[in-house]
C-alpha cells in the first residue's frame, strides 16, 4: 500500500474529504441556517441528530450506510485511546552528577548511581521527569515544582552504603547529639547542611555521634566547641582529627582559650586588699 500525503492547496488530491465537506454543508449547515440557538449546548445537540440521520443515510451505489460501514469494517481494526492524554514533551541532555542526581530547570532527579558522570536524554513534559540511556529508560519521577533546588530521591538509584542509613534522618541524628551539648548539636547541624543531599552525610555524622564511645560524650561536646572556634562548619574529619590530637590532654584542657583567659591564675589579690575602690 501506498501513501500518498496531499499536497498542500490542491484538493482533488482528497476528493472523497472535500466531496464529505460539501455534502456535511448542504445536510447540516444549510439545514440549521433558520434554527436559532441559546447555548453551545442547544446547537451541538441539533448538529447530532442531523449527523445521525446522514450517517445512517444508503449510498446510492452501495448496499449500506456510513454508519454500518464504520461498525462492520473500520471499528474492528481501531486501536484503543492512550490510558494518558498526550502531552508535549521537550528532549534535554544531561550528565549524571557525583551524587548521582541529574539537574533539571533547577531541580534534581535521582538516577541508579551505576550511571555517574554518564551523558543522559531527558524527556520533561508538564507532570513527569523521565531518563533515558542509549534509549533505555533508566529512571522516571513526578515534576518537581516550586522552589528551587528540590531533590526527588529514589531509594534504589542509592549506593548500598547510602542505604542502610534510610532508617535514620535528620532530625534523629539532631535528638542523639542534643543528649551530648548544644555545640555537638551545632556539628550535626553543619555537617546535615553541607551538602546537596542530606542523606549523603549521614555517615558523616554516625562517625560523629560514635566518637562519644570512643571517648566520652564530655569530650566530644568539648572539641565540638573548640572546632566551632575556629570554623563555623566542622566537618566529621576534623573534629576527628582535633580529637586525636589532643587525645593527651585532660579534659579540663579542652575548653576554649576564651574560658581559659577568663579563669583567674596564681594567688590575686584586688583593690580591696591594698584598700582601694572596688573596680
């Protein structure tokens, strides 16, 4: 079977579609021109039943109607409609990033982490994110909208190592070092916000919080103290560090040089003492 697309402004290419059109006009339109209409819905249920009858209507050379040519040979042989209605979609390229999440109008879609630094196809339409590599689909997520820089986060594009922390979150790690001191809290804080995946440290912080066993919670609370005076974001391996280093000292030591200037040294005798104005 050949097709043949008509061209463009020549109608004899398409007689039975124009001869339809003219027939539709003397039928219908011309039928309906005295009618008057109230409503879209008034005339579109005039427009029915005139096309009802037309349809049902014998050709002249043909032993059947349109109607019963529809149902006996072309109804059979449709396909049914999509279960979704069509939806536009635009193509865009993308690389995996290390966090094995891709970047799309500002948010991120999580693909199986085996993909990193791999070149990918992104179909976006307005409800649905999906991926593709080497035209096989490797990941689909639900459009994020909103603010910007959301994650959607499927557990099984995570590594294993990634994983087995899924029963723990943020605010669980926050209850565990409010138990050891605020300055342990404000750790966990920073090190939860230093990245773009919050479940990317949480090992960060199980390597944090278990370091009160290996020492103490008074040390640990303490070098989280320190560390915050000299930096406003700690990280887990330099309040490691700064434990192993001074791993020696007591833990009187351990408090902040401003406390430590602020504690009287030697034998100091005031004011009152030579009888002078109290400072």
């Amino acid at each position: 079977i050949a097709i043949l697309p008509a061209r463009v402004r020549r109608p004899k290419d398409k007689p039975n579609v124009e001869g339809s059109v003219g027939k539709i006009s003397t039928w219908i339109t011309a039928a309906l021109r005295n009618e008057q209409f109230f409503s879209l819905a008034e005339l579109n249920s005039a427009i029915r039943k005139k096309l009802d009858i037309y349809n049902a209507r014998q050709f002249q050379k043909k032993e059947c109607s349109r109607l019963s040519l529809f149902l006996g040979e072309e109804q059979p042989l449709l396909a049914p409609l999509p279960a979704t209605p069509f939806e536009p979609a635009e193509w865009k390229r993308a690389t995996v990033q290390f966090n094995y999440h891709i970047a799309v109008d500002g948010m991120y879609y999580s693909v199986p982490h085996q993909y990193i630094k791999d070149k990918v196809d992104v179909r976006v339409t307005d409800t649905t994110i999906e991926v593709f590599y080497n035209h096989d689909r490797i990941a689909s997520h639900r459009q994020l909208h909103g603010r910007r820089g959301q994650y959607s986060t499927v557990t099984e594009h995570m590594p294993d190592d990634h994983q087995k922390y899924l029963e723990w979150n943020g605010s669980r790690f926050r209850r565990w070092a409010d138990q050891i001191g605020p300055n342990t809290r404000k750790v966990v804080d920073a090190i939860l916000t230093s990245g773009r995946v919050e479940q990317q440290s949480y090992r960060s912080c199980m390597g944090l919080l278990r370091l009160a066993d290996k020492h103490t919670p008074q040390r640990l609370e303490k070098v989280c103290e320190r560390a915050l005076s000299y930096s406003g974001k700690p990280s887990y391996k330099s309040i490691k560090n700064l434990l192993t280093v001074m791993k020696q000292e007591p833990d009187t030591g351990l408090s902040s040089g401003t406390d430590a200037q602020a504690k009287p040294r030697g034998i100091t005798r005031g004011a009152r003492y030579y009888g002078g104005k109290r400072s």
